[in-house]
C-alpha cells in the first residue's frame, strides 16, 4: 500500500509538472525587465525607486531591476542597449554625450530636474550672523569667488592654522578639474588656502554637517540637489557669468543644467507605453533636496523616501500619468 501511494503520488508531481511549468514560464514572460542605471548617488537612487513604484503599480506587465557601477561603465552599458534607461544623468559631466545623441544611440526623454546648481557655498550665518544660536557674521562683505583672497585668516585650515582650507570634489569628478582651476584662477593658493579633495559625496557632507552644527567657518564645493543643501541654509558665491571659453579654465561660473532622463536607443520599443511618462516625468531641485533632507532626518530608506515623496507632491502623479494611471498609483500608495 505504501509503494502505491509512494508511486501515486510521484505521478500527481509529474503531472502536475507538465501544467505548473508552462504556467510558470507564461507567467515569467508576461513581465517585461526594465533595467534602470545605478550610479549609487542618494537623488539618482530615490528617482529610480520613485520611477520603480510608478511603472510597477501604474503600469501592467513590467518589472524593475538595477544595474549598478560607475558613471562611464553605466552609459556604456546603455548605448549597449544592456541599461534601458538613466533616469537622472548630469548630461554635461558625459564627453561623449552630443555624440551619443547625435548617433542614436541615447535618446533623452525629459527633463528630469531643469535647474542645478554647484559652486563655492559658505553657511548663510557667516554673512548674515545667526541670531538664535547666537552667531554675528564673520564675513559681511563675502559674495563673491574672487572675495575670499580677504579671508584667509577665517577660513583656516584644522590642521596648518597658517593656511585658510577650501573644500574641494571629490577626485575622478570631472566638476574636480574645473573648481581647482577655479582656486588657482582667483589665486587662493597665493592668498595662503589649501585644496582639499574629498573622498566621495558622503566625506563632503560630513565636513559640512560637522562644521554647521558648531557654527563654524566653512567654504567649498557643493551642488544642489543634495540633502545637506535642502537641510542647511547655504549661499553659492557669485562668480563671473559663464562663458564656455572660460568655463574649462575655473573663470566662471558652473552653469546650471538639466539633468535628463536617458533612454538606450532600443527602450521607446521595447516599453512604447513607458516613454509617455518618463517624458513627463519631472521632480525638481527645491522638492528633491526636500526629499533628500527627510531621508537623511527619518533615516528612511530610498524607497520609503519614494513613498513619501509621492504622498507630498502628490500633485505631480498628475502631471506624469493619465488619469486612470494616477488613480491606480494612489491606490497603491494607499497601501503604504
């Protein structure tokens, strides 16, 4: 008795094999993969979760995964059509780009955020003195680049009080080569300022967190969006007005950009139904940085911080879907 059953119940497991498997595979292939690019910076992140919940709960038949590396390995996977889309791209920091474009083989979108900003940005408090915490203004008459010759002795260096210390990038940024032209441009170095590249975004937030919350002297490159600039009152120095020519030699100032959203030259037909909305799809610099400020205090997740950035700005499902897409993505939203 116990073989037969042993034997019956092998032959329900084959047989339901031969009905649970193309079942499977049916299943598996209804899903379209869509592979979005990870170049493993807090905004880019937390606009491909933002985009993830969009396409999987406004959509049908699609899922998201990441490929993640550098910048220069994540754009050549593109035009290799193995990345289907960029979604947040500093286009100017790509050499190749226009070409790429130009060729076909990358295809923009929308424009992600319309207005960036980088530069040289010192706290608000050293110029306008900060009442409640009790801060008068070291350097009224700071504003611009060329201005900070005056301030050696205010800006000094932690480790060499002779020196003042000029924040810079990150080495390998390309954003790096101009801001050091730029110091060398307005001779700090002469004025008796060192240049201290730092190790990646997260060093640079430090430094600056740090030094905010003491109320202290600090000067150096930043860039907005990020969620130390939507979390501290800062001011970008002036600087002359850009110049291409004069760009490429620290003379002027970084020009604001648009970020884009990038597609590999085969995803408008392999997902026709997506390319509507990542045209659309559009955030900004004040509400991302707000974003990246609640993530940084709530400690939440980039995907958690996705959730609440939809709820907040609960206005933009509008501007990016239709009307039924937009219901369908509250309702999931909902459920969060």
């Amino acid at each position: 008795m116990f073989l037969k059953r042993m034997w019956f119940f092998r032959a329900m497991c084959v047989t339901l094999g031969f009905f649970l498997a193309p079942y499977s595979g049916a299943a598996e292939a209804a899903h379209k993969t869509i592979v979005f690019a990870n170049c493993q910076w807090d905004s880019q992140m937390i606009h491909n979760e933002i985009a993830k919940f969009v396409v999987e709960n406004a959509f049908d038949g699609y899922k998201v995964e990441y490929a993640t590396g550098s910048i220069s390995l994540i754009w050549q996977s593109l035009l290799r059509n193995d990345v289907d889309l960029d979604i947040e791209e500093w286009v100017n920091n790509i050499a190749t780009y226009n070409d790429d474009v130009a060729r076909g083989d990358a295809i923009p979108l929308g424009e992600l955020v319309p207005n960036t900003e980088e530069g040289f940005y010192v706290p608000r408090y050293m110029i306008e003195g900060d009442p409640e915490r009790g801060i008068k203004p070291t350097v009224p008459d700071l504003k611009h680049v060329r201005d900070l010759v005056k301030y050696t002795h205010i800006f000094k260096d932690p480790e060499d009080s002779s020196k003042g210390r000029i924040y810079g990038s990150s080495p390998g940024w390309e954003i790096d080569e101009i801001m050091y032209k730029k110091f060398l441009h307005y001779k700090l170095d002469a004025a008796g300022y060192s240049y201290l590249r730092m190790g990646g975004e997260a060093m640079i937030f430090t430094a600056l967190m740090s030094t905010y919350n003491l109320g202290e002297p600090w000067v150096g490159y930043l860039w907005k969006p990020s969620w130390v600039a939507g979390r501290l009152d800062l001011v970008l120095l002036e600087d002359e007005p850009y110049d291409p020519e004069l760009f490429h030699k620290g003379a002027c100032e970084v020009p604001s950009q648009i970020l884009r959203t990038i597609s590999s030259r085969d995803f408008p037909t392999k997902a026709p139904d997506l390319v509507d909305f990542f045209r659309n799809y559009q955030t900004g610099r004040e509400e991302i940085s707000d974003a990246l400020a609640y993530m940084e205090e709530a400690k939440a997740s980039h995907a958690e911080t996705a959730v609440w950035f939809m709820k907040k700005y609960d206005s933009k499902l509008d501007e990016w879907l239709t009307p039924a897409q937009a219901k369908r993505l509250r309702e999931a939203l909902a459920k969060h």
